[in-house]
C-alpha cells in the first residue's frame, strides 16, 4: 500500500505542476525560476494536506485564475469575501467545505452557470454546477471538507476547461460558426428543461397560482387569479410582489423575446373583454419592464378576452383559472 501511494505521488505531482504552474509563472523574468519553486513547494504542501483552509484555497485558486496574486493567504481571503465568492460566516483557519470551495472556482474563473446559480450565485448551486460541468467527477457530499489533492485536481480541471473555451473562441473568431440545424425534438427538450428550472423557482419562492410548462408556442408561465380590480387594469401590489420574483428569472435569461398575453373570464361583451384584457397585459408588460426583467421593444402584448377559456365559467374556480396572465418565453 505504501508503495502504491509512492507511486501515486510521484505521477500526480508532475502533473499538476504542468497543468497548473504555468498559470502561476510572472512576466518577470530574474523571479521565475524563485516563483517556480515556490510553487512547487505550495503544490508539495497541498498534496499532503487533508483538509485545506479557506484562505489556503483562496490563495491558491485566485492566483491560478489570475485574479490576485498574494502571498498573505489571509489576504486572499479577506478578497474572495469581499466578491462574494466565499460566505462571510467562515473563518481563514475554518476547514473549506466543497460547496464552498465550488462558488470560489465558479467565481474565480468568472464561470457561467444555469439559471438557478445566475439568480442565486449561493454555494448549493455553484457545486451542482461543477458536478454538471465534470469538474466535480463525483457526488460527493457538499458539505465534506477538500483535501489539497482534491483542490488541486478542481482546479487543473477548471484551466484546461478554460483553456479549451478560449481555443474555441479564437476559431469562432477566425471561422465563423455554421448555421445550426434546430430540429424541432430538441426546442422542446430545451424549452422542458427550462420550464422544469422556472417552476423549481417558483416552488422554492412559494409564488401563489402560477404555473409553468412548455408549450409549442414556448415556455409559459401563467397567473391564475389575477386580483385586478374590477373593470381595472391597475396592478395590485399584491401581483406586483408574484411579478417581482417572476422578473428575477426573467431577467437572468439572456436575449430573450416575451409574449405577455391576457385573459379574462366571459362576462361581458367580448369587444370590452378584449380591450380590458390586452390593458391588463400592458400593465404587466410595463411593470416588468420597470424593473429591468426584459427589454420594452422584446415584448409583444396580446388581448384574448375571455376567447381561449382552460376551466368552465360556471364556478368561482372556474372563473378564477380563466382570468390569468400568460408570460410565454418566445426564444432565448
């Protein structure tokens, strides 16, 4: 056993110092070969640390992602609170939790995440992020302490996956991309996925009669009971708090075109339906456009009375189902 540990040693070290010492190495030329060593010195230490520390990570990480070169580990830290990249309720001597040390690489590196992580940026999300990314290869429990081996290992894996993102820009940059072929199964699959995140939102924020699905117009979501006054298009507070919340995942979706459609129940006459219910879909329009959840001109406003009922108009639930607002997202 001890000799396979040996053995195990001496190949990970090489490699990690080809993977990550080149990210570390200055433009000074009379302190390379110093700062070669003494990285080498550092990644000799974290092989044989079981449990690193907070400021012993954030040294190392920001330093491999060129954010921050510091000697001082504290130093490091103290930074990497301040981005909001670790909580601020952990200690520099505190032993680094992987959920932890996930939302340190996610913001280190300035990577992308799905929408839950771009609405949140919380360390539960950034480590489900580096599981699906392949940077995390295994499940394991969030809340379990890194090992310098394993730092080591989540950081080579975050530079070559940015090494191989900036090859693949440059060829963009020289070649342009052909045009995709969208074929029609995948729309949905991507619109499910979406629909699926959205409602998990929803269900987290515990935002009263919506819904979320995908459709083949795109991913709607709807308000149900609607509380306009009568015969009003005003905008309650009450629905102004669901479409603040709503507006946060609206907002985190880039490049997006929206549908906000309106619906009434069928009392009354259709012309006056009609009207109300498109005023009633500009009210929400405006109002998520005030709060920078989409851009006016990517909005398209419709007003379908009480045409295109989903419930009898016969009982109270009935009634309530079919005066609803439709938020369908057209395409991102």
């Amino acid at each position: 056993m001890k000799v396979l540990f040996t053995l195990s040693r001496r190949i990970c070290f090489p490699i990690f110092c080809f993977l990550i010492v080149p990210a570390f190495l200055t433009t000074q030329v009379s302190a390379e070969d110093h700062h070669h060593q003494s990285t080498a010195m550092e990644i000799e230490t974290l092989l044989n640390t079981r449990a690193v520390t907070y400021a012993q990570a954030s040294r190392f990480v920001l330093e491999a992602a060129n954010v921050l070169a510091a000697d001082n580990p504290a130093e490091a830290f103290d930074y990497a609170v301040r981005q909001g990249w670790l909580p601020g309720n952990v200690s520099p001597d505190g032993q680094a939790r992987l959920n932890h040390i996930s939302r340190l690489l996610m913001g280190s590196f300035n990577t992308s995440g799905g929408i839950m992580y771009s609405i949140t940026k919380n360390s539960h999300y950034a480590y489900r992020e580096l599981v699906y990314l392949n940077i995390i290869q295994t499940r394991s429990s969030p809340s379990m302490p890194v090992s310098g081996e394993r730092l080591l290992f989540y950081v080579s894996r975050m530079l070559t996956r940015y090494d191989t993102r900036a090859e693949a820009e440059a060829v963009r940059q020289v070649r342009p991309a052909p045009e995709p072929v969208i074929v029609e199964e995948e729309v949905m699959i991507r619109r499910e996925i979406l629909a699926a995140e959205i409602a998990s939102i929803i269900e987290e924020q515990a935002i009263a009669d919506t819904t979320v699905e995908a459709t083949e117009e795109g991913v709607m979501i709807t308000l149900s009971n609607i509380m306009f006054p009568a015969d009003s298009a005003v905008l309650p507070d009450s629905e102004k708090e669901k479409l603040t919340e709503i507006g946060r995942v609206l907002g985190s979706i880039s490049g997006i075109k929206i549908l906000i459609a309106g619906h009434t129940t069928n009392v009354g006459s259709q012309d006056y339906l009609l009207v109300l219910s498109r005023d009633r879909a500009k009210s929400v329009a405006d109002y998520l456009v005030s709060i920078d959840a989409c851009e006016a001109d990517n909005v398209v406003i419709e007003g379908y009375g009480g045409s295109r009922p989903v419930a009898g108009n016969d009982t109270p639930e009935g009634m309530a189902a079919n005066r609803r607002v439709e938020i369908i997202i057209l395409e991102n």
